[in-house]
C-alpha cells in the first residue's frame, strides 16, 4: 500500500472519528470532520498529529485502504 492509496483516521478513544489525513497530489491534506475545513501538512506536521496520539494514547489511530486503491498482486518465484 502506498501513502496516496490510504486514508488515515484520527479518532477518539470512545471511537468518534475527529480528522482524517490523506496524501493527494504531493501533499498532505487534513480534514477537520466537526467542519469539514482542509489544511495542507507537510509531513512533518503529520508525525506531530499522530506520534502523541501513540504515545500518550489519547486518540486511535487508523489505517483505511481506499476503495479503488491497487491490491497487491501476488509475484511468483520462478526457477
């Protein structure tokens, strides 16, 4: 899977989804869900969203693949 097939899912820790981060065109872009306002990230504005989400575990955080993103395909070894 790759950055632009995902969408990622901050929610919080009773399960209500907050923002969601997608990558689009060489940018990051958050969507705030209780407005519906979208900001662009760079990546290093992502990793503060979501390291102290991990750390202090105060949010869940997941990993959605998109619907018409690729599935990976199976490589056969051959001899």
């Amino acid at each position: 899977m790759r950055n632009h097939e995902c969408t990622i899912v901050i929610a919080s820790n009773d399960g209500k989804p907050y923002q969601t981060i997608r990558k689009q065109n060489n940018t990051w872009t958050q969507t705030i869900l209780s407005n519906g306002n979208t900001h662009t990230m760079t990546p290093e504005q992502l990793l503060s969203h979501i390291l102290p989400a991990l750390a202090y575990k105060h949010a869940t955080i997941k990993v959605i693949p998109d619907k018409d993103a690729k599935k990976p395909t199976k490589t056969t070894k051959t001899s």
